[in-house]
C-alpha cells in the first residue's frame, strides 16, 4: 500500500499540473466534448463529464508512478470545463437555420468557444473565496465529483474503485456504440417505431424510440424530469395535435403519421418553444432574489479577504492580478478581431462596422460578466446541471436583440433585407460567446470546490481550466461542421435531398433563432407561441402547488415544454430512463437491509453505465457522420454502411424494438445484481 500523503498540507510535494496529465485530459476531451456537442444537438441535454473523466483517470494514470488524487482532479477539471463549453451548441446552430452562415468557420468558432469560455473562467476567479471557501452553497456535483476522487484514492485495494469504474463505463460505451452502428450505420435496427389512428377527424400518433444513449440520460435526469416530459409528451401527441389535425386535411397521397408529424412541426413545436421560454424564465426569476443578495454578501466578503501575500497557503492562492489582466487583455483583443471580422463580411461602411463592434463587445464584456456571478452562484444553490442557463441565453438573446434593433436602426441598415439577415445573425453570435461564458462559469466554481476538498491548488486549476477550453474548442468546431454536413440540423440542410427525420433537432438554438427572426421581422406566430405561454403560467401554478402538499414532489414545468418541443423518439426514452431509476431505487432500498454503503454502490454502477451507454452511442454517431461526408464528398451515398435496403424497414423495427428492451433490461439487472 502507499504511503498515506496529507493532500492538505502546505509544503505537500505530489505532481499536480502535469504533461501526462494535460495529455490524458486532451484525449478525453475530445471523447466527452464530441459526445456532449452530439448528444446536445440532437436533444438539447448534455452529461456532467467530471466523474467518468475522474474515473478513467485513475485507471489511467495509476500505471505511471508517482500518480495521485491531485493529479486526477487537475484531468477531471480539465475534461469538465471542455465538455461544459460543447454547451454554445445550444445557440451557435442558429447561424445556419437563420441561413446567414453556409457552414461553421473553423476559427470563427474557435474564438467564440475560447473567448467566451476563458472569460468564463477569469470573471469568476475573484469569487472563489467567497463563493466557495467561506460559503455554505452545497455545490453537489462538485462535492459528487470530490468523492469519487478520493474513493479512488484511499481504497484499501487502491484500483479496484476505478478498475470497477471503467469496466463499468466501457461496457455501457460498446453496447450503445455497437447497437447505434448497427442503427444508425448498417440499418439492421431501426432507431424507431411509430403507430397513428384516427379518431373522427383527429389523428392521434405514438411513437417509440430505441436510443441507449437517451434511456441512460433519462436514468440520470430523475423521476420528477422524467413524469413532467411524459406530461408534455400527453399534450403534445394526446390533445394539441389531434386539435390541429381536426382544422387541415393531409395532402395527396401522405398517410396519418406523416400527417400528425407535419402539423408537429408546424404548429405544436411553437406551443412547445412558448412554455420553454416562460418556464426558463421562471426559473431564473425564482433564484435572482437569492443571486443579489448571495452575491453582495459573497462580494463584500471578498473584498474582506483579498489580502493574499506570498505567505498564504498553496490552497489560498488564485491566479495573479497581473497574468488575469494580461489574460483579460488578451481575450478583449481577440473578441474585438473577431466581433470586427464578423461585422466586416456584411459590407457596411466602416463607421457601422466599428459601432458593431465595439457595441457587440461590450454587450459581451458586461452581460458576461453578470451572468458569471449569476450562474456560479446558481451552480452552488441548485448544482450545474439543474442551473436554468436556458433561462440566461434566452435572456441573452432578448436583451442583444433590442439593443442591436436599436443600433441598426440609428444605421439605417434595415433598408435593405441582408441588413436584417445580419441583425438577426449579430444577436445569435453575441449570444453565443456570452452563453459560453456562461457556462463555464457554471462549471468553474463547481471544479474549484471539488478542488478545495481533495486539497488542489487553484491557481493550477485555474490553469487546467483555460487548457480545457482551448482544447475544448477546438473539438467543438470540426464536430459541429462533420455533424451539420452528415445530418443537417432541423431547417438548415447543407444538401437539397437530406432526410430531415435525421436532422439534428437542436432545440435551444431553434428557440433561440425563432425569437431572434420575431424581434427583427415581427412575421412569428405569437399565438402559438402566447398559447405556449399561458400553458408554461399553468404548469408553474400546478408546480407551486404540488411542492406545496409534498416538498419532495415536482412538475419541472421546463421539462414539460421539453417534452412538447422535442421528438417523441427522444422523449419516450427519457421518461423511460427516468422511471426505471425511480423503481431501481425503490429495489435497491428494499433489499440494502443494514448495509448503508448499498445504495450508494449500486447506484454509483447505475451512473457510470448510463454514462458510458451516453458516450459510446455519441461517439460511434460521430464516427458514422465521418463515414457519411466522407462517402458524400467523394460522390458516394449518403447512407454507405446500410447493409440492407428500404424493404427491410418492417423487419429493422421489429429487430431494433426487440434489442432496445433487451439492452435496457440488462442495465437494470446489471445495477441491481448482488455481486459489485
């Protein structure tokens, strides 16, 4: 056994910031990040990637001497920051579906990713102290990730933690990566079903969908997410569209379920997009009273405490106030030479460019800076993953659309339509590099408390945190670009004869696009959108009520509106996902007798084979759209690993409904078998 190291000490000499580290980390940066950019575009959810990075770090890395638990936190900090930042998905995409952008610039999106997301780190710096080391915020994922680390560190049998881990992880990955590639790539299986009566005039439709990567993203959202998506899945496809169905006839030749799929899209979706931004904004509302107060509070105290001397302790010292101002000048340099170029390709007059540009910065500069506060605050009341950042990046792209209206029509530049087109795509790309601020934010004061408790270094987390970013976004733009060439996100295709029933559905950037046309062109249908709304209003009157008669009970009225908006493919899984957590908890509790260490393990099994099911299906998706643009570009079919032709489409469901409930009641029997 090792020798036992106080991880907390001053003077403790253990690597921490180290090159195999960094290496490790930017190996599974691009894992985690490509998964959350593919899993994000095509549901508008991604995973926490810190404590399967964690996990497979200390599988890693204790076959080199000399690794420790600080070493493993510095490649889980870094891994962490990358995979949050794949969040600007939730908004970048709008460029294409506005039609201003053709493809993705790889180094326009490059320093979207980068400035934002370093800015999310710097902003937040000042608050550690406060935030973190005097604060009682819970942090939960923080703490989650703090514990694996140092059950991975202090076990008697010092790798059969993370050995069980990664065999976990790496099993879930290959049946979901080998399932998707018998789906997605050679057709064996199909990905769906899908059944449709009418009833009278009404068409009603149900469909089934057999991703592992969504039953396992379910498990993880919990039972109350999972019964409000089932919600929104019951008025969706139960009451609004058979509504709609009754009012328009189906065309020529088009059979109900491709009817009630139309009228979906067309009018449902935007009821859909109505109840998500009012339960956003409902939920950011719910939190800002706590925010201003936290913050001024945790703002006075840190102005108390800054008074850090080369005597402090190694736990206490940040990154210097020179090398931020030097990093704060740097990012500002970058974000004015891309704001400029972006502005400049619109071909104004100089004069508007450079008000463009300085405009767009400083909106970037100041909301982001409030955001930051805001969302690391919120990370520590309710933890990263329940954080409304939804609720900010709608907010972001109201506000940088009202003050860009405003500028443009000082500018005269909606005399022409291109001046619009550029308005409408200005806010989404100002949007985009606040909303990656955000997010890191969201991420960073959660890393900084994992590190405060396993005994980090924070200047050197800081560090670890800027390489995640870099490293994370130049992940984030080659997938975006091979994903949007592979599958087309919903209403921008890169090629005329695409499937959109594959398109990547993008949800939040579809929200964010829909909004941002309906601030410049008013030509959105505010009905919908307003029924929407007043839905959104009675869900969160049904919720205060409920939480009322019991605290323990909910009805996430965003995951009601999630559960409207998005495909039903996506959704059944997820609220499947979501109740078989819920009866694997009431089993495992039922069987745990004494041992209270039972739960916990059988769970943590749950966990980290729902994550790797998440990444093993992300992964072979991207490596399939490689498959495809490769084919494609080269003259060749757009589906070149089918192993079967269309006729096989009845035998493909029966087969792909027949393996999905084989694959799901494996996981359960896995989690809940005896032997751990």
């Amino acid at each position: 056994m090792k020798k036992l190291v106080d991880v907390m000490a001053n003077d403790v000499a253990l690597p921490e910031l180290t090159f195999r580290g960094m290496f490790l980390g930017m190996l599974l940066t691009g894992i985690f990040t490509a998964s959350n950019v593919y899993l994000g575009l095509k549901v508008g959810l991604t995973f926490s990637s810190s404590i399967p990075a964690a996990v497979i770090s200390m599988a890693v890395l204790r076959m080199f001497a000399g690794s420790n638990i600080l070493e493993n936190n510095m490649v889980q900090t870094q891994v962490s920051a990358a995979g949050t930042l794949s969040a600007v998905i939730f908004i970048i995409p709008g460029l294409l579906m506005s039609g201003y952008w053709a493809d993705f610039p790889l180094w326009q999106t490059f320093m979207i990713c980068l400035c934002g997301g370093a800015l999310g780190v710097l902003f937040t710096i000042p608050l550690r102290r406060a935030m973190v080391v005097h604060s009682d915020l819970a942090y939960p994922e923080g703490k989650a990730a703090a514990e694996i680390l140092k059950a991975g560190s202090s076990s008697n049998d010092e790798s059969s933690n993370s050995d069980n881990g990664l065999k976990e992880i790496s099993m879930g990955a290959f049946l979901a990566a080998a399932v998707n590639l018998c789906t997605a790539g050679f057709r064996l299986l199909a990905d769906q079903i899908s059944w449709a009566f009418a009833v009278g005039k009404a068409v009603f439709s149900i469909t089934m969908g057999f991703s592992l990567a969504l039953f396992g993203a379910g498990y993880l959202i919990g039972l109350a997410g999972g019964i409000a998506m089932l919600v929104g899945i019951i008025l969706a496809w139960g009451v609004f569209t058979p509504y709609f169905t009754t009012l328009a006839s189906p065309k020529e030749g088009m059979d109900l379920i491709s009817f009630a799929s139309s009228v979906w899209v067309s009018k449902v979706r935007f009821i859909g997009t109505g109840t998500i931004g009012v339960a956003a904004l409902w939920t950011f509302l719910l939190l800002m009273k706590p925010v201003i107060t936290g913050i001024k509070e945790l703002m006075a105290a840190n102005a108390a405490n800054n008074t850090v001397n080369k005597t402090a302790h190694r736990m206490d010292t940040d990154l210097s106030l020179k090398t931020m101002t030097i990093l704060f000048i740097l990012i500002t340099i970058g974000l004015l030479f891309t704001v400029y170029s972006f502005a400049a390709a619109a071909a104004f007059s100089t004069g508007t460019v450079i008000i463009f540009t300085i405009i767009g910065t400083l909106l970037v500069l100041l909301i982001g800076f409030l955001v930051a506060a805001a969302c690391g605050y919120m990370a520590g009341l309710v933890g990263s993953s329940s954080s409304p950042v939804s609720g900010i990046g709608l907010l972001g792209i109201i506000i940088s659309s009202l003050i860009i209206l405003a500028v443009g029509s000082s500018q005269g530049i909606f005399a022409d339509p291109a001046g619009r087109k550029f308005a409408i795509a200005f806010a989404i790309f100002i949007t985009s590099i606040i909303l990656a601020t955000a997010t890191i934010s969201n991420d960073n004061l959660q890393d900084l408390k994992t590190g405060l408790l396993v005994g980090a270094t924070p200047w050197k987390q800081q560090i670890a945190l800027i390489i995640g970013c870099i490293f994370g976004a130049c992940v984030i733009s080659p997938v975006l670009n091979l994903l949007y060439q592979a599958y087309g996100f919903a209403g921008a295709f890169p090629r005329s004869d695409m499937d959109p029933s594959q398109a990547m559905a993008a949800p939040q950037a579809n929200l964010m696009t829909t909004i941002a046309q309906g601030i410049f062109n008013s030509n959105i249908d505010w009905t919908l959108i307003g029924i929407g709304i007043l839905l959104g209003i009675i869900v969160i009157i049904i919720d205060i009520f409920i939480k009322k008669l019991n605290p323990l009970w909910s009805l996430p009225p965003l995951a009601v509106g999630m559960g409207i908006y998005l495909p039903p493919s996506a959704d059944e899984p997820l609220v499947i996902g979501a109740i078989a957590a819920y009866f694997v908890h009431k089993h495992l509790k039922k069987h745990a007798q004494k041992n209270p260490d039972y739960i916990e393990k059988h769970e943590r099994r749950g966990v980290l084979f729902a994550s790797g099911m998440i990444v093993g299906e992300s992964i072979m998706g991207v490596i399939i759209a490689a498959a495809i643009v490769a084919s494609v570009t080269s003259g060749g079919s757009g589906d070149p690993l089918s192993l079967v032709g269309k006729n096989f489409d009845t035998a493909s469901q029966s087969f792909g409904l027949i393996v999905c409930i084989l694959m799901m009641l494996y996981f359960i029997r896995r989690i809940i078998s005896k032997k751990i």
